[in-house]
C-alpha cells in the first residue's frame, strides 16, 4: 500500500536535522522530571521523552510510575515550553495520554511485535491528528515494522515517523541491540520519505558508545536521534548504563559532524559516479562467483545422494567458517561481516543440496 506521510514541519516541534528526542528513561518523580527538562529547554528542536509506563522482559522489576507521572510530563511542558512524548502499549495508555495534552506518541518494540496489540492502538487514535512513532519490533522482521506503520496509516494518522532502535541478539555482541542498519534502509525503501530516527541509547546499552552510534545514524542521513537523559543516570530506576546526564548529552551533540545529503558540486558528483560504476562491476563479479559456487555446491550434492551421506558435515563446516572468518579478517574485514556472508552463503548451498537429495 501507499501510505499518505505528512509534512513534519506540521509535527509539534520542527523536524531539522538533527531532531533530538531527549529525556530519561522512566519518570521517576516531578522534581527528576522538571530539574532535567530545565537543562533541556535551551535547545531549539527538542521533544521531551520520559517513559510512564514501562513494559519489561520480566516481572518485579520498575514497570514506570503509571498515569501520575503523566502529571508531571504536563510540569515540564507547562515551565519549559518543551513539546512532550510517551511511550503507549494499549488503548488506555492512549486515553490517559491524550488526557494530558501529550503532543507525541511512541510505539515501543515490544508492542510493534504484537499485531494485535498495534491495532487496539490505532483504532483507539482514529480521528486523532496526533504524531506516531513507531519503533522496530525486537526481532529483525521488517514486515512486522511496516505492518505497524501501514495499520496507523490504515487509521488516518498520516505524521508517522520511525525509529530504528536495535534488535534483540541472542549472544553478547559489542552493543545491547544489533543494529542490522540494512533493516533500516529496508524499511526506508518500502515507505519512501518516513522520517527516520534512531534510538542509540538502546542500540548501544551504554553511554560511552552512544556518540558513536548516533554519529552513525547522522552520516547514514537519519532525522533524529532519540537519547535517554538524566539528572543523575547512575540513580535511575531503569536502564541506567545507557543514560546520559544534560552535559553528556550537549558534549555529543556538539561533537556531531552533520553531512550533507544533496549532492551539487558537479566535480565531487563526476568522481562518485566512476566509483559507482566500479562497485557495479565489481558487484556483477561477486555475483558470477556466487553462481559458479553454487554449481559446485549442487555437483557436492549429487555425490552425496549417490553414497547417501547428509548433507550437513558438522566439522568441515567449523573449518571452512573458522578458516575463511581469518582470512577475511586477515585482509581487512569484519569479523561480524565475514561471520554473516558465510552464513547467508552456507544456507543457500544446503538449500540447493536439499533440492539435490529430493529430486525423483
């Protein structure tokens, strides 16, 4: 479907780049909240964030204030200025939100993974001219993420933005969520012109790699950034490594390096364009190489179904995976990259063996 996105400069506070979504985590009490939408207010293009009610992976551990706190949102908005925002998991979070004159809503990812849930949200906003952000399901599914915004669409809301906060990574990788910024793009592709904001507080899990994934987010053309605030980060109720105090936050911001994302002098434009063509060369080799490599893959099956081996051998599996990573990384590459390519490379020569095998 098409969906209908409209102008962000008809949004509460002025989407330039880089929008910033700051605040803390949880609201904890009216004086947290005011002393740090205080430090806040000198900024320009600022939306206040504190979570109200907090949906956690496990019971009895601080699931947010709840309603009271909305009070309190509605202190900040009334001595700052700031323009404010609430992550809603239901329709009664709506209503209570609504309520309190909160100018913008979130959709967290434990409910964007949820269709069901997104829906009662949506039906709830139906007539509402209210801005919606919705942020990535926990699991790298980007239908799940597009069908959240298209079900929002669906309800007539048409200020719809997204944010890119991670995925969940079931080993210890260097940040709490994945990145998987090709979700990202993914989803960019499919919903030309969403405004675009990345949550680097959760991507990253803690505040000394925050700077770098929003630079990231920056020089990959995002609109916003979303950072966790707060007066004292090491006191706070949740999520405490990945907050930033005031100052932290205005030290990142002011080392952001902000890029352009037109492209005009013609000289600059000639010398990207052959370097584009090379990577579309080099792009078609890589592809001639897969398909040759396929073809022997297939050839490794039809021995196996004559002398009736499995398709899988465990062990010249870890070689090759073990062997290649260190090459790759001996020649300048990731190991995280070269980690994943084999993988992607591996399935489709089962995929092909398996075809192989069963073929009458």
């Amino acid at each position: 479907m098409t969906i209908q996105l409209e102008d962000t400069s008809k949004w509460p506070v002025a989407i330039e780049k880089p929008f910033i979504i700051a605040g803390p985590c949880s609201a904890e009490s009216e004086d947290q909240m005011l002393k740090i939408g205080h430090a806040l207010k000198s900024h320009q293009n600022l939306l206040f964030r504190a979570g109200i009610w907090k949906p956690r992976t496990r019971p009895n551990s601080f699931e947010g204030i709840g309603s009271v706190g909305l009070k309190w949102l509605s202190s900040v908005k009334k001595e700052t200025g700031l323009s404010t925002t609430t992550e809603v998991a239901n329709a009664y979070h709506v209503e209570e939100a609504l309520k309190h004159n909160v100018d913008v809503l979130w959709i967290g990812a434990r409910t964007t993974v949820n269709p069901f849930a997104v829906q009662e949200i949506a039906n709830a906003l139906k007539g509402i001219d209210i801005p919606i952000m919705i942020k990535n399901p926990i699991n790298p599914e980007v239908n799940l993420w597009v069908g959240a915004i298209e079900r929002f669409a669906d309800a007539g809301l048409t200020k719809l933005a997204a944010i890119h906060r991670g995925f969940f990574a079931y080993n210890n990788t260097k940040y709490r969520n994945i990145p998987q910024w090709q979700l990202a793009i993914e989803l960019r592709r499919r919903i030309p012109g969403i405004t675009m904001i990345c949550d680097p507080s959760h991507i990253a899990g803690k505040r000394d790699l925050i700077y770098e994934v929003s630079q990231k987010a920056i020089d990959m053309n995002y609109d916003g950034l979303m950072i966790e605030t707060h007066i004292n980060p090491e006191k706070a109720l949740s999520d405490n490594a990945q907050q930033v105090t005031p100052e932290q936050l205005n030290i990142i911001l002011e080392k952001l390096v902000i890029r352009k994302s037109k492209i005009e002098d013609p000289v600059f434009k000639s010398s990207l364009d052959q370097l584009r063509i090379q990577i579309d060369d080099l792009d078609n080799e890589l592809v001639d190489v897969l398909k040759r490599r396929m073809k022997v893959a297939e050839k490794i099956g039809v021995h196996k179904k004559e002398n009736q081996v499995t398709i899988l051998q465990s062990n010249r599996w870890e070689e090759l995976l073990n062997t290649r990573i260190q090459h790759g990384v001996n020649s300048g590459l990731s190991e995280e990259f070269m980690s994943r390519v084999l993988k992607a490379i591996h399935q489709e020569s089962i995929n092909r063996q398996t075809r192989v095998m069963n073929e009458e």
